[in-house]
C-alpha cells in the first residue's frame, strides 16, 4: 500500500515470572518458549525464542521485515511488571516505541507509583481493568486518572466482557473530559455487548485499538472475514478515525507471522484504502503523537 504501518498494541519483556490471581506465570527452563500459565502449558513465544526473553530487538526484526514503523508497548499482569525494561527500551528507541508503565494496581499505594512513573517519563499508565475487581474504580484509582489527565497521560485499559465495566469509564470520562483513552481488544469483539465499548469512543478523546483481534477470532483463522466486519461495524458506530491496528504481539504470532497480523487488512476489499490509512498509522500517529516515521523497504524472501 505504500503506507506507514504502527502498532498500537504489542508486549516486551525481559523474564516472565509473576503471579495471577493467585496461580503463576513464569517461562518454562531450560530452553523452552513456553510458559506455565494458570496451571497449564502454553505456547507462550514463538518456538525459536528458546531463551524466554521478548526483546525489543528481535521485534524491531519482526517490525522492520513487516514493515512496521512503531510500536506501542502496552503491559499485563500475566507478563509481570515490566517498568524498569520499558524505560530503558523507551530511551534507547524514542523513535520506535510508546511505552505504558503500569504500577502494582491490585495493592493500596499505587497513586504514588503512578506519580514515580509519570516522574520518570512514562506518557502512558495502563490498567488491566478486565484482572481487577468487577467494580475497579476507587478514590485512589480516580485520583490517579485525574493526575494523569494533569500530565497529559494517556489511560491504556482493557474492560470486563460486555458493559460490566463500561459505567463506570463513562463516570471517568465524564470526571476526566481531557484524560486520552485507549480502549484495548476491540472492546473484546467476540464476545456479546462488545459494542457497548466501542461506543465509547464518542467521546472526543477516547480511542479503540484491536490488539489481540487475531487471537479473537482465531477459530475462523486467516484471512479473519469475520473481523474485517467487526472493524467495518465498529467504523459504522464511532467513525474509523478512532479506530487504531494493534498486533497484540508475541503470543499472536505463534499462530500467524507478524505480517499476517495486518495484512489480512491491507488485502480486504471492505475497506477503502484511506479508511487502511486510518487504522493502521494515521489514528494511532496522531493519538501517541508519533513524530517523523521510519521508512521501511520491502524485502524480498529468498523464496521469491
């Protein structure tokens, strides 16, 4: 298509060893990709990431190859808190990445971890809101929003199914008019009442990225027919202008390639070429105020 591409939702980690609702998640030794993850072994990374560690340079490889210009580096409970790597990853590639901070929401005092966050460079806070209570909103969690929209960071947050959480982002959106919000997962497409999510995203600043849509329709597979009309229904709700492409990269790409993670997007004949332009760089460029792009040739496989 000739375009710049970003990714507004992926993950990086050093080493994977935390603890979920009170089962843990840590990489499975010696050399394996996968990891336990709530009692189970799962395909956590790719085969050949045989040491465990997501780097940023092995998906600046997979970003170059595709065609990616940058990324935005979101984080979760089930990878650990990955704040101190992040940091370094952000000023070691301003370019190429927006990274989230996340403090340690399940325990009281993450107010003042947000401030030492924000303190020290982070232009987003996620909240995995989806692993926290049913009702997540608290004194401590409002006035951490509202910090944030002082500091003009951007909420990254990933709701509940449905609208059990939606109410309560429209009492922070209401509370936090000029507080940026990305709504993560396509407000979880598959699932019944997603749209109550996307709607939010009336809201003048408030966004929707898709990472993870691959993964969410993953029973119907390449080339996701079912998703291209998701991402068409939710441009027919809100407007495509806030809608952002997110890869949710590395445990997608153990199904498809990275490339594939967009490309069923760029080959669809439901959208038109300037609605691909939105999703996948212009919306997300503007919203992480993205500065000059990278360019990216295409390189050739040796089986072409």
């Amino acid at each position: 298509m000739g375009q710049h591409i970003i990714d507004a939702h992926a993950h990086l980690w050093l080493h994977q060893d935390t603890v979920v609702n009170g089962s843990p998640i840590y990489q499975l030794e010696p050399n394996r990709s996968r990891s336990m993850f709530f009692g189970e072994e799962r395909q956590m990374l790719p085969p050949y990431m045989t040491d465990g560690q997501n780097t940023a340079e092995r998906f600046l490889s997979n970003m170059d190859y595709a065609q990616v210009s940058a990324a935005v580096i979101t984080q979760e409970f089930i990878d650990g808190l990955q704040n101190a790597y992040l940091m370094q990853v952000q000023q070691q590639y301003p370019d190429r990445f927006f990274c989230f901070g996340m403090p340690e929401l399940r325990k009281p005092g993450f107010l003042d971890e947000a401030k030492d966050l924000i303190n020290k460079g982070f232009r987003g806070i996620k909240v995995p809101a989806a692993r926290l209570p049913q009702h997540f909103l608290s004194d401590e969690m409002m006035q951490m929003f509202h910090l944030m929209e002082e500091h003009d960071t951007i909420l990254g947050i990933e709701l509940m199914d449905g609208n059990a959480q939606v109410s309560q982002m429209e009492e922070v959106i209401s509370d936090c008019p000029r507080l940026k919000v990305a709504i993560g997962h396509f407000g979880m497409v598959t699932r019944p009442g997603w749209l109550s999510q996307i709607r939010l995203a009336r809201h003048e600043n408030v966004f929707v990225e898709s990472g993870g849509i691959t993964w969410l329709f993953n029973d119907e597979f390449y080339p996701f027919p079912s998703a291209v009309r998701a991402i068409r229904e939710a441009a027919d709700e809100v407007g495509m202008d806030k809608l952002m492409w997110g890869s949710d990269y590395p445990r997608t790409i153990t199904a498809i390639t990275y490339r594939m993670s967009y490309d069923f997007v760029t080959k669809s004949q439901e959208l038109t070429d300037d609605e691909k332009q939105l999703f996948l760089c212009d919306n997300a460029k503007r919203f992480f105020d993205f500065g000059k792009l990278m360019e990216l040739p295409y390189i050739k496989n040796m089986s072409e």
